[in-house]
C-alpha cells in the first residue's frame, strides 16, 4: 500500500497522467513529499498545545488559521514546492513554541499544573533541508505499519484526509473574514488525536464522523461567506467560448481572488475567463456584474495540460488542482494563495498587476467564436423557492426521481460512466451536480422539467452542502426521511475535499451512496467492508445503464 501525497487517493484502476500511485513520481519529487510528511507530524504537536491552551481560555484563531493554511497546503495538487514547505516547517516551529508559552500562563493563571506533552508536541526540526528529509523517514503516512497493521492505517488516513478536507474549507471563509472559534477547535483536538497514533478502529471510525459533522458547520460557514461577500446565487448561463480580445484565465476555488483581477482589470479591455472549479462564480451576482467576466474557458483539473496550452494569456492558480505545467505554457502561469510550484511566478496577495501586464504582452484571442452556454447558480436557495412546484411534480408523478451527480472529477478510465449514466437518465428527472465531476456531463443538452432545465448545476464540490439542504427541505415538506426521498446520490472520487463531503453526508445518516470509479484507495478491503456494511455504501458497477435501472426500480446500485 504506497502512497504519494499528490495522488494518495487515485483511482487503483488507472492513475492521473505521469502517477504510478508511488512517492515522486507525478510531478513531485521524493523530497517534497517528504517534507509534507514532516509538516503533517509537526502540526499535530503545534495542535496538541493549541487545545491545551484554548481549553484554559487561552485559545489563539491566528495560530487555528495557520494550522488550517498549512494543512492546505499539504492536499492533492495544491504546492510542489520544497521552499514554501521549509519555511512553513519554521513557522511551526515558531507557533508550537508560542503556544507552549501561552498553554504553561493560561495553566498558571489557572492555577493548575500545565501537563508535560509528548509525541509531536516534543518534535525539534532538523537545521538544515536535508535534516528535514531524513527525519521524515520516520513520520510518513505508513508509519507504524508493521506494528498496527494496514486496517489502521487507513483508518487513519481516513480522518487525516478529511481533516485535510476540512482545512481546505477553513482557509477558503478564512480569507473572506468568516472563522470560529468551535471549529478552530474541533481542528485542533483532532490533529491531536492523530498525533497519539490512535489504534482502536471503532473510535476511529466515531471521530471519522466526528469530522463529517465538523464540516457540516465548515461548509455552512463556508457558504455564508460566499453569499455575504457577492450575493445569494441565482440562476444564469455562461458562455463557454471565447470571444475577441486580450484574456486573463483564473482557476482554482478563490472567488476573493476573483473579484480582485476583475476590480483590477475593469477599463482595462482584458476579458477575465474561469476555469474549473471557478465556475459557479459566474452565479454569484456580484461577480457577474463585471462586464468583462466574458466566461468560461475549458474544462476539469486533469484537463488544464490541454486548455492551458491552448489559452492564449495568463493563466492564475488560486488554489489546488494544479498540475505540473508544460514547457509550452509555463511562463504564462502565475500561482496565488497556498499553490506553489518550483520556477512559476507566485503572488504572494491579490495584487494581480504583473498578470495584468503579462495580458498585455500576449496575443489574447483573435475572433470571436460562435456562442455556447450552460446555466449555473442553482444553490439551494434558488431550488428551494421552487419548491412547491418540485412538490408538487413529484406528488403528480412528473418528477420521478433526481440524482445527485457530482464530486471530484479525474483522469482514469472509468469515469465516463457518469457521462453515460446522466445520459440516460429519464426526461421526467433532474439532475443535481456539483464539483468538476460535472464536466463530465455538463455539455449535454438535458432539456427541461417543470420549467427548471434538468441539469442543476448547484456549485463547486463545497456547495454539496446546498444539495443536503435541497433534500433535506424536499423530505421535510414530504414528511419523510432523505433516505426515503426519491433521491439517488452517485458521486465521483478523487481527493481530499472529497473525503470530508463523504464524511459530513456519512454523518447526516444518508445510507446507499454510490461511489466511483474505486473506492477509496487508501482504506483496506477489510476497513471498506466495514464502511460499506456500517453505511451502506456502495461502489458504482461496470454498465451505468443496469445501476440506473436498478435505481429507478427503487433498489440500490
């Protein structure tokens, strides 16, 4: 069971371009994965002392935000770079240190004696890069294998990659000024379970879901800082291809980012382009209120080796889902926030003038191609002021069934199972998507249903929490459960922001979801059967076409 930090959870089917699902070999070098190894160890020691400190009173939100920041930057595709992990390594460094300070007077103040903590907590760095590297050895993702043996492993690896997950979240409401203080400390005592190197499945397993119903509070937060900062979505289409003039492209999840290019560029004539995961922005109303917001370019993560290519200015990456750029395209890379790669040009805030400038010097597009759309900004509000007409279809039988489709997209063959299941998907149902799992599908003409367009695109892979909110208001005005709505989730797997939505929907109770292509490769069979037998989860087949039959029949795929 081997793993690489940029691929720990690729599909066992096929690895993305360049992965054999081992250390090193996709982009990252051996080093670099060493030193998230090392980081990862050492925050676990910087949280110990941050909850001992905020359970006196002494608790410290800056020190919370960069635990969370750090985690970041540690998950799939998010920073290659050996520096930034050095020096996130020191600044840990610093923070345990002030935080055993503040812990030991919090104590005294207290008058209590300050416990004597060990493990990560204890941890020295290592002087110099190749001293980091070496002591890495010791702290991996595998450590301790022999002794507590592979089921373990997993499990553990379950909670520290929703743990990661849930960081991801953090930092994204953290940047628009939305924190709290309860999920600071959820962050913090469990980054400090994972430091006693905990064994008993069955409590890894309870503070697994310990997790899941953290990030319900994340993603609400989340989503309150999205609509606090540029209005409730509402439903729009966007174009999807290009038109005449210069052009700046901006992918990621940084919607802050995005409203900092197109204050940036506005009387400039540039035309700002999304990307990826950045294209639920456009049904955010104050986003798109900027003329020059023009569109969206391109098509998932594992695409951006094609669409960068083929893009003709700049190009920012505002958080994960960075791959290793080509040569025919990486001096137009620019990279923000906690993305980082060796040799790109990085921002280090959202001053975005030396992009601006690139924009310029390059060719932009020459013509304008003919228009094509696809609608977004179906959030849960947006839904759920409909509801008494979706009610409605589903009582009269105009509306039989909706399937939550969406997730973490990627390149292994296996995926265009999703394109062929939306495909057949009856014209008497809806589709929820969200995630770049929607690429997969979101090109096809669905037509209409009680005049909402089949295809509901509710947001990025955060905004899973909008299509909870959608079923579980469906099954409250129904008088039901959500497991006994006529609802059938079939989601795609990837990453690390993926484990926390499993786990956050595992927590609300929702039994019978469909997973796919694999699941996840870090678990055991043995640890997977526990889940599936526990959550009824289920891994999706080989023909899309019997699960769906199966699961318009009433049966579970």
């Amino acid at each position: 069971m081997m793993f690489c930090y940029q691929c720990e959870q690729a599909d066992r089917s096929g690895p993305i371009p360049g992965c054999s699902l081992t250390r090193g070999t996709c982009g990252k070098d051996e080093p670099t994965s060493a030193l998230q190894d090392l980081l990862i160890y050492q925050l676990k020691g910087v949280a110990d002392y941050a909850a001992h400190a905020r359970r006196l009173g002494a608790g410290d939100d800056e020190a919370a935000g960069f635990l969370a920041l750090a985690m970041f930057t540690t998950l799939t595709n998010v920073n290659f770079s050996q520096t930034r992990f050095v020096e996130l390594i020191r600044q840990a460094e610093l923070y345990r240190a002030h935080l055993k300070a503040r812990y030991e007077q919090a104590a005294a103040d207290a008058g209590v004696t300050p416990e004597t903590l060990t493990g990560p907590a204890t941890f020295v760095p290592a002087s110099t890069t190749d001293g980091l590297i070496e002591q890495a050895a010791s702290h991996g993702i595998l450590a301790g294998l022999e002794q507590v043996g592979p089921d373990v492993i997993g499990l553990r690896a379950l909670n520290l990659y929703g743990l990661k997950g849930i960081c991801a979240y953090i930092h994204h409401a953290a940047v628009m000024g939305y924190t709290d203080p309860a999920v600071f400390a959820d962050v913090e005592d469990a980054l400090g379970y994972l430091g006693t190197d905990p064994t008993d499945i069955e409590d890894l397993l309870e503070h697994a879901l310990g997790l899941g119903r953290t990030n319900l509070s994340v993603l609400d937060m989340l989503n309150r800082a999205n609509s606090g900062s540029f209005g409730t979505p509402s439903p729009t289409t966007v174009r999807t291809t290009p038109v005449a003039g210069k052009a700046i492209l901006i992918s990621g999840h940084d919607f802050p980012g995005l409203k900092a290019l197109l204050e940036q560029t506005e009387g400039t004539g540039i035309n700002v382009y999304t990307h990826g995961e950045m294209l639920p922005a456009h049904g955010y109303p104050e986003l798109r209120a900027y003329p020059h917001l023009a569109g969206n370019y391109g098509g998932a993560w594992q695409d951006q080796q094609v669409d960068f290519a083929n893009f003709p200015g700049p190009i920012i990456m505002t958080s994960n889902c960075m791959i290793e750029p080509r040569q025919a395209y990486k001096h137009q890379i620019f990279t923000n926030g906690p993305v980082g790669w060796p040799g790109v040009r990085h921002i280090a805030d959202h001053d975005f003038s030396e992009v601006i400038q690139a924009a310029r010097a390059l060719p932009g597009f020459t013509e304008t191609a003919p228009e094509k759309s696809i609608p977004v900004g179906f959030g849960h509000k947006a839904v759920l002021e409909l509801s008494d007409e979706v009610l409605d279809a589903v009582r009269t039988g105009k509306l039989t069934h909706i399937f939550v489709m969406g997730g973490c997209d990627g390149a292994s063959p296996g995926r265009n199972y999703f394109r062929e299941y939306a495909e057949a998907t009856p014209d008497n149902t809806l589709i929820l998507t969200m995630g770049c799992a929607k690429y997969r599908f979101n090109d096809l003409d669905f037509g209409t249903l009680i005049g909402l367009p089949r295809l509901l695109d509710v947001g990025q892979c955060n905004d899973s929490y909008s299509a909870v909110r959608i079923a579980m208001g469906l099954a409250e005005a129904l008088g039901c459960e959500v497991n006994d709505l006529p609802l059938t989730m079939v989601l795609s797997w990837f990453e690390q922001k993926a484990v926390a939505v499993l786990l956050t929907l595992l927590a609300l109770g929702i039994r019978d979801i469909n997973l796919g292509p694999t699941l996840p490769a870090f678990l055991t069979p043995a640890a997977i059967q526990i889940v599936v037998e526990r959550f009824g989860l289920h891994l999706i087949g080989d023909d899309p076409i019997a699960d769906l039959d199966k699961a318009m029949a009433g049966a579970t795929a």
